[in-house]
C-alpha cells in the first residue's frame, strides 16, 4: 500500500480515512485496525465473522 498511492488511496476510501495501520477487512468489511479485531474476539464477535461466507463479486 506504502509504495501504489492508488492501493492506498482506495484503502483510505474504503476505511472511512483511516491512516493507522494495518486496517483489517474481513470478507470485504472494515473491521477497523488491530485494537478493534482484538476487541471482536473478546467480544465473541470475531469468529462468527470469520465464519461467514465471503460476498459474492
């Protein structure tokens, strides 16, 4: 992402401009960065994600 402003431009997009990284997306859906993916699993809330089929294209 560092080196193609493109790819990074588009993750900013999608990441409502979230600059910290890494920004986690999990079947297409932002997550959020690592304080967030840590949080779902206390929560009980990540494997349920994981779990999901992905989106169809």
């Amino acid at each position: 992402v560092q080196a193609d402003p493109a790819r990074r431009d588009e993750m900013m997009a999608r990441s409502n401009n979230a600059r910290t990284i890494p920004q986690i997306f999990i079947n297409g859906r932002h997550i959020g960065g690592c304080d967030d993916l840590y949080a779902l699993d206390r929560a009980g809330r990540l494997d349920p994600l994981l779990n999901e089929a992905p989106a169809s294209a």
